[in-house]
C-alpha cells in the first residue's frame, strides 16, 4: 500500500503559496532574461507644430470662410487669422466665397497643402478680394415676376417692359445701366405690372450710365417709365413722349397711357432709388425723362428718389394721383419737377439744384430751350377737352379732372452768376396752360429770369377763383421785376396780385442763395458737399406756414400727407439730414 501524506492546510493559504510560487517563477525568467525589476516606461507622445492661417482682404467684422483638413480625419473651421496647434503631418487650407453688404469676395490661397513638422510652425495665407460681378442683359419683355439682386449686374438693352400682371422686384443695393450699344435703352412699368425697388440709405437702387465715371453724359440711355391706370384730362390714345421712337424693341404705336379709371392704382414701390445720366431722344424733340409717371395710381410709393444729370425733364407726371416724398434733383436739362394734364398728386420735401447745364452726350438729343424749376401745365395737346363754357386749356372736365398737383417745403436753387442760360429759361416755377394746385413754404432762390411767372388768363382764373394757391415762400438772388415776379403788363405773376391773394412771398433783401443754406459751394464735388438744411440765423428756418387749419381748402386738399411747417424748403432747422448717403452729386 503506498504511503501518501495528506495536506491540511487551509484552502485561503492553499491559494497564498501557489500565488506566491507563480511570482517567483515569473521573477527567475525576467532575471534569467538580462531584466530589470523596473516599471515598464510608457512610448513617448510625439511633439505638435503650428499651422499658422493669415486671413486677409474682408471688411471690418466679417467672418471668413476657411476650412483645415489633415491626418487622421483633422477638420477645423477658421473665421479669421488664427494660428492652431496641429500633429505633424500634412494639411490643406480651403475658402469659400464670402458674401458682405451685397459685396462677393473670392479668396486666393497660398502655401497649401503645408507640411507641419514638430515644433515648427508652417504659413497658408488666404487672400480675399472683391468678386466681378456676373452679367445679365435684360431685354424684351418681363412676363412673369423677377427678382433682380444686387450680385448680378444688369444691363437694359433697348426699350424692357414688365408686362401687365409680373411684379419686377429689384432689391437694396442693385445696380441696373442702360446698354450704350443700343441707345436709347429704357425699362417700362406698363399698365398692371409693378416696380418694387426698395433700396436703403446706405444700399439704394441705381438706373445709370454704361459707361464709366468721368465718361457719363446726360441721354446716355433713356429713363425710368411707370405707365398706371390712374385718370388723366386728355382723350384719346395719347402715348408716353418718345415711346415709339427707334430704339431697339419699341413699339411703332406707342405705349398709351390715357383711358386710366382708379386713381387709387398700385403700380408699386420706389424708395432710395436713383437715375442718373438718362433722358435720351428717341425722336427729334421727343426725349424720355429720368423719371415719368404716366397715370400712376396713389397706392404707389414713392420717397427718397433722385435724378441726376438728365438731358430732359426729371420728374414728369402726366395725370395721376400718385404722392411722393423726398424728391431730389440735380443738375437737369430741362425742368426740375413738371406736372400735367390732371395731376392730382401730393408732395412734400424736394429739392431741385441747377448750378450748369451739362452738355448732352453727342447724338442724344439737345438741352431744352426753356428748363425751369417748376414747370406745371393744366393741358397741352390733343385731347385737351375744356369744362363747360372754358378754355380748352382749362382742360378739367366737367368731372373735376383739374391740374391740382400739391408741392411743399421745397427748394429750388438755379445756376449761378456767369452761367449761360436757355434763352427762355430760368425761372423758379412757371405755371400756365389752366392749372390749378398748391405750392407752399418752399424757397426758390438764384433764378435769373424770376422767381415765379404766372403764365396765361386761364391760369390766372385758376388763381382768382382759389384753385391756384401759393403760401409763405421766401425768395433770394432771382432776377426778375421787383425780386422775382413777372414784370407789370406781362402775364399774371405780379408782385401785387400775388399780395392780393395772400401770398406771403417774402423777398430777401441782399440774401443770397449760398448764405440761406448750412453748404452751397458754388461747385458742388458730391453729394457731401451739399446740406440744405437752414444756415445758422437764415431766414428760412422760420416764416412757414404752420398750421392749415386757417386755410380750410388747404387742409382739405392735403388731408394727412402733407404736414405744415415753421420753415420754409425742404429741411428743418435741426432737423434730419434725409438726402444724406443715398443721394449722389456728379457731372460725368
């Protein structure tokens, strides 16, 4: 029987001593292999680089668009110059487009891909600059809505419509010019079609020139035609003047404007909006105005509109009802602000400068023989059907459609001494052909011919039965009998007749036009250097008409839109300075 020794140690110390054998022998092979009984040391971290991004060209506050890939699945976004601490291995720098205040910017890239060692730095610079902008001819006719942005640049090619039913919308900032390869280029609102152009102050909408500042003329494309469903007081198919002339895509017939029966017609938006270098001659003695608004309706908004340097008129409404504000005009080839043929509308705060008379681009047409400040006529032409028992000039209607456009807070400054003036022209505001209207707390000052002329009987009547009215204007430097008037036994303007009917025209005695305003330079350099608003002590700060309710057909004819003033012209002592940012002064 074999001899066998039986253990009887306890099972915790069972499992002590073969843990304890198990470690001696792993601690003999570790010996017997040369180790050391020493930690194991973990594999060192290799050191990082710097990758350094130089972002330059993008305005003040804006983020650029640049993006960093490397190893091992690396992406990093960068906004702007910033230096990242990157492992060493390759990278590459990539930039979109940025798009700022209506501005693109593309970037060039250099130094990429860069190769990163450790502790080094490696340089990728990203150089933004502004994009060119893409170009779209618009020609034909706009059937359908459009919308114009201000990343494109547009050119009209000869005469454009929006046709009845599109909406055009053209947004703050765009800038559309007439092709100068097909002269004469205009875009026409037709009747049941709509312009929305909401430009800002610091992003207007501008219709200008083809060519490049320093080379502008005026007629160097045609203008801006807004056709609305508004009544006027000629009969008959009377079209817009120069609507059937030879221009690329015109029309033979014209584009008719008469027939309009709702005043109340939207044909849509103008606010900070400019046209510059336009009024170009379709035909002989038929040019396009900067603007023309042919029967537009009152549910039209116009404020904060300029034209500039226009070979003929600026502002020109044939009947209608459409109202406006902040209107400026400078430098005009023909009349500053021309209403006609039943226009009803009302205005308040305009300004109208003529320092020269630019000379047209050659071929485009020639200055007018007789520009004025105002020019507002009752009826002129075929069609013109007379009130029972009246002139035909009269041209109201037996239902009421008198020329009674309302003009307030406005001034008018014309050319200086030594500028050579259009034999029949330079005179404030001239007023003839039967019409009525309201002209109120406005200045008109340096017209060489005279301030105001009252032109003929039928307007006189207009004037003698209180359907003409003019109120607290302030008069300086205008040539003229007794200041400004017509002289005795010529027309109806005289000083005493206007007295007669309350007029309250004060006429400034050694006053000058340049020390009623805070700046007048007698060479404007741009629109900086123009503020009309009251000088210091001027006497046009005060003497408006403040209240219309001694007035009652004034307050009845106004209603709310036209608010009465202190002052006389277009800016408030103190006041805000509207026409700043958005207006531009420029002769070519």
């Amino acid at each position: 029987m074999p001899f066998t020794i039986q253990s009887r140690l306890p099972m915790t110390m069972t499992v002590r001593l073969r843990t304890l054998a198990l470690t001696s022998f792993a601690a003999l092979a570790f010996a017997a292999c040369g180790g050391s009984d020493d930690p194991i040391s973990p594999t060192p971290t290799p050191a990082n680089g710097s990758l350094a991004v130089t972002v330059s060209g993008l305005p003040a506050g804006v983020n650029a668009a640049v993006t960093v890939t490397g190893p091992s699945n690396f992406s990093q976004a960068v906004t702007g110059t910033t230096t990242l601490s990157v492992a060493a291995g390759s990278y590459s720098v990539a930039a979109a487009q940025v798009t700022a205040s209506n501005v693109r910017y593309n970037a060039t890239i250099t130094g990429s891909p860069a190769t990163v060692a450790a502790n080094a730095t490696a340089t990728v610079t990203v150089a933004y600059a502004v994009a060119a902008n893409p170009t779209v001819v618009l020609s034909g006719s706009i059937t359908t809505n459009r919308t114009l942005t201000p990343d494109t640049s547009y050119v009209l090619r000869g005469f454009v419509y929006v046709n009845s039913g599109a909406t055009l919308t053209v947004n703050a900032g765009t800038r559309i010019v007439g092709d100068t390869t097909a002269l004469g280029s205009a875009l026409f609102v037709l009747r049941g079609a709509r312009l929305v152009a909401n430009g800002t102050a610091a992003a207007p909408v501008v219709f200008t020139s083809q060519r490049s500042a320093g080379n502008r003329s005026p007629g160097d494309w045609g203008g801006l035609v807004i056709v609305g469903n508004a009544r006027a007081n000629r009969v008959g198919n009377v079209i817009v003047e120069g609507s059937n002339g030879s221009v690329v895509g015109a029309d033979p017939a014209g584009i008719v404007y008469t027939g309009g029966t709702v005043d109340s017609d939207n044909s849509g938006t103008l606010r900070y909006v400019r046209v510059e270098f336009a009024g170009y001659a379709t035909l002989a003695d038929a040019e396009l105005n900067s603007f023309t608004f042919a029967a537009v309706g009152s549910g039209t908004t116009v404020e904060y509109v300029q034209a500039l340097a226009g070979l003929d008129d600026h502002f020109e409404w044939f009947g209608g009802t459409v109202n406006g504000r902040y209107l400026v005009s400078y430098e005009s080839g023909d009349d500053h602000f021309d209403g006609s043929e039943g226009y009803r509308g009302l205005n308040q705060f305009l300004i109208g400068l003529q320092s020269t008379y630019l000379t047209p681009r050659a071929g485009a047409g020639a200055v007018s023989a007789d520009p004025q400040g105002f020019e507002v006529d009752g009826c002129n032409g075929g069609g013109c059907v007379a009130p029972s028992g009246a002139n035909a000039q009269s041209a109201g209607r037996d239902e009421g459609l008198w020329n009674m456009n309302v003009f307030a807070n406005f001034t008018l400054v014309g050319p200086a001494s030594g500028v050579t003036v259009p034999g029949s022209g330079g005179v404030g505001a001239v007023l003839r052909r039967g019409t009525g209207g309201y002209y109120v707390n406005g200045v008109i000052a340096r017209w060489p011919r005279g301030g105001i002329s009252l032109r003929d009987s039928t307007s006189n009547n207009r004037f003698q039965v209180d359907s003409l009215i003019v109120r607290n204007l302030y008069f300086a430097e205008n040539g003229g009998a007794d200041g400004g008037f017509d002289a005795a036994g010529t027309n109806f303007g005289q000083a005493s007749a206007l007295t007669a009917r309350n007029a309250n025209i004060v006429v400034g005695t050694g006053v000058t036009a340049a020390t009623l305003f805070t700046a007048l330079p007698a060479t404007p350099t741009n629109g900086a250097s123009l503020d009309w608003s009251p000088a210091a002590n001027s006497p046009i700060a005060t003497g408006g008409l403040a209240t219309f309710a001694a007035d009652p057909r004034i307050a009845a004819r106004v209603g709310t839109f036209i608010t009465p003033t202190v002052d006389r012209g277009a800016a408030a002592p103190g006041g805000p300075k509207w026409w700043e940012g958005w207006t531009s002064y420029a002769r070519n």
